[in-house]
C-alpha cells in the first residue's frame, strides 16, 4: 500500500484515466466491405434463386372475351392433378384402356383457331398448358390475320431482335412488301406523287384514322418506341407500304432527343449498327427507312455511309425526309445502289387548312415539272383530313398516287446512270 493510498480518503479513489482507442479510417472501411460481401456469399449461399439474378420479364397473355385456359389448367389449380401440375415422376402401374386413352387424346386437342403453349416455371419445374388463339386464325377463324408476322424467309434473328434480310432466292423485303401500282387509264405516263404520313404509332387514335382514312397508296411511317405490330398489319392489309422512322443526332442533340437507341456522329459505325439493328426488330413489314429528325448525323458521311450501306444490304429503300440541305444521303445511296427517294415538299410545315392546301398543289406541280415528286405530312388531324380530301381528286386532274417503292426505283435507275 503506497503512502497516497493511506493518506486518501475513504471512498475517494482516484481512479485511473482510460486511454481512447483510435480505429484508423482505412480498418472501418474494410470492416464495413468485409461486412457486405460475408452478407452477400451468404444470401447466394441460402438464397433459392435458380436463375443466378438473371433479368426476368412477366409477360401477360392476353386471351380474347369467352377464351380461358384450357381444363386441365384449371384441374390442377384446383389440386386434382393434370398437365397444369407438376407432380414428380409418373408411377409405374396398370396403364389406361385404349378407349381411355382415345378419350384423353381428343380431351386434349386444342379447339380449332388456337393452339397449346406449354409454360414452364423457371423455379419449380412445373408446366402448365395454356390455350391462346393461334396468330394465323386469330381474325375470325378462317382468314389469316392481319396482325400476322413479315414472311419469316425475310427475318433474321440477331441479338437485339429479328431485322429483315434478304430471302436466300435474292427477293428483298422492299419488293416482297412493295404494294401494286395501277396506271391511270389512257395514260400510262402520268405524272406520280408519292407521299408519306410519318409519325405514326404514337396516338392509337391518329394512327388508326391515317389507316382507315388515307388511301392505300399513302405511304405511312411507324416510329419505333410503339407496340405497333398489329396497326402495321392493318395498314398493310389497307394497301399502305410502311416505313420506319429512325431516331438520328439532330445539330441540337441532346436538348432535342429522338429517342432511345439514336444513331449518334459521337458512336462507332459497329455501335450505330447495333442500335440501328434494335431500331429494325421493333416490328416487320415495312418497305424501307426513313430519317427521324437527324440534321447532324444525315450530314456526317462517316457516320451515314455504314448506316446506308447495312439497309441496302438488308434489301431495303431509304427515304430522306428532306429537311436537311446539307444530307449527303443521295450521293451515298447512289454509290451503294440503293433505292432512295428524298420528299422535296413538306405539307404540314405551317399546320393550318390553308398552308396545307397550298402545299399540295406546290406538290402537283413538281411533279408535273419533274414526273416524280415526293411529300411528306406529319401525323396531324388536320393534315391527316385536307390529305384524305385532296386524294379524292387528285387523279381527276391526271396525276397518279403512287407507294413510296414505285419512286424509289425509278430515283434508283436515274442515279446508277448518272
């Protein structure tokens, strides 16, 4: 006992001052990442995810008014088993009669105009068989219907999707899709207008009046963000070629956007390619391409070139809108012997009654003075009306409306000749 403990006072021990302890910045930073990543393994450990975080998307199956699963699915929902249920490998026993048998075959058959899609669950393994209207029949039972897929000889499969290619026997999309001409009676050289609605597929409305109210030589432009596939086969089914709308960099990009997956000057010609392949696997059907905005990229031949030289290769047309005075796309498609047709009036640019009219017949007389001319309206209702109108007429005063393809062709021979 030392001299101060007997001189304290009782029940007043100093008591001793503990050091602090100082973590160093870097150990709580690796404590903390040890921490998550022992969290992780063991979620990955335990986790019963048979698909590895692997994207997923639930897709609806939309099926008619009075159409429902088949029976069987709806046996099993309920526990008696069928092909809805998994339920492990089948027992061996006496197997069923013949007549038994029979019975479950034609219990089994699909009624006409649908088919049986087997639907399996990624986690349990089990099926479930599901009866959907089968896409040929699925008009009115006995007609193909309109909302049917582009021949399957012109579709390729490719990582953003299916795009069109050339059939193996040399038909290219542009001709297979192309829509009949019928030359005016006693004058078989008329002069031909070909003009195009763009802006399609944005209102359901709009986009259903140019299909319902626009004659079938008015070639109608789809953008690509849409679930369109249906409304570009009822356009079809009318007798409208389709065109593609491709988003491009305009001068103002980005404070103006076309879009997603926009052709840009900034991009590799393999990166511009692989969004020009997601743009084209957006539906099929259509005869060629046509610019979306694109001031930027339609003047930057390094950029363009590889973009006009993949649609040609793909056996499509292209069609510059015509906005862009310093477009090198004509010369370009000449060089890759693409068909190609540029719009040289705009109908809409002053979306009034008036400027419209007076468009068209700017329209008329171009094509008057030059036998071909080309215009092109956005998807207005105002233009979409004065159209459907002038169109009446228009071969009153000896003036064919032709498909954009009919242009194009003739715009090809004149430029592999020059």
């Amino acid at each position: 006992m030392t001299t101060d403990d007997l001189n304290a006072p009782l029940g007043q021990r100093r008591t001793r001052r503990r050091r602090a302890v100082r973590i160093p910045l870097p150990y709580v930073v690796a404590g903390a990442l040890a921490l998550f990543l022992g969290t992780f393994v063991l979620w990955a450990a335990i986790g019963d995810d048979p698909l590895g975080g692997e994207p997923m998307a639930v897709v609806p199956t939309h099926l008619p008014a009075g159409t429902s699963a088949t029976p069987a699915v709806h046996a099993a929902a309920a526990g008696h088993g069928g092909p809805g249920r998994y339920d492990g490998p089948a027992q061996e026993g006496s197997p069923p009669n013949p007549a038994q048998k029979v019975k479950q075959a034609k219990a089994a058959e699909p009624p006409n105009g649908t088919t049986t899609v087997n639907i399996i669950n990624g986690m349990t393994g089990a099926r479930q068989e599901v009866t959907i209207p089968t896409p040929a029949l699925a008009g009115n039972g006995s007609s193909p219907a309109i909302s049917a897929p582009a021949d399957a000889k012109f579709v390729e499969m490719t990582a953003q999707g299916p795009i069109p290619k050339i059939a193996a026997d040399g038909v290219r999309p542009a001709d297979a899709f192309a829509q009949p001409v019928e030359a005016l009676a006693g004058k078989p050289d008329a002069p031909r207008i070909a003009l195009i609605v763009s802006g399609l597929g944005v209102s359901a409305k709009t986009t259903s009046d140019a299909i319902t109210r626009l004659p079938g030589p008015v070639t109608l432009a789809f953008v690509p963000y849409g679930n369109d596939a249906a409304s570009v086969a009822r356009a079809r089914a009318g007798g409208h070629e389709i065109l593609l709308q491709v988003p491009m960099e305009p001068f103002s990009y980005p404070d103006n956007d076309p879009g997603p997956q926009t052709l840009l000057t900034s991009l590799t010609p393999q990166q511009n390619r692989d969004r020009l392949h997601w743009v084209m696997s957006r539906f099929q059907g259509y005869v060629g391409l046509i610019d979306m905005m694109g001031a930027r990229f339609t003047a930057s031949e390094q950029s363009f070139a590889p973009i006009l030289h993949e649609i040609a290769d793909r056996g499509l047309i292209f069609v510059d809108d015509g906005a862009n005075p310093r477009s090198v796309a004509g010369r370009i498609a000449g060089a890759d012997n693409l068909p190609f047709a540029e719009a040289e009036v705009i109908i809409d640019a002053v979306p009034t009654p008036g400027e419209i009219d007076r468009a068209l017949g700017r329209l008329e007389t171009a094509a008057r003075e030059h036998h071909v001319a080309v215009g092109i309206a956005s998807a207005l209702p105002v233009s979409i009306d004065h159209i459907a109108k002038w169109a009446k007429a228009v071969q009153d005063r000896g003036i064919l409306l032709v498909p954009i393809t009919a242009v194009a062709k003739r715009q090809e021979t004149a430029i592999s000749h020059q």
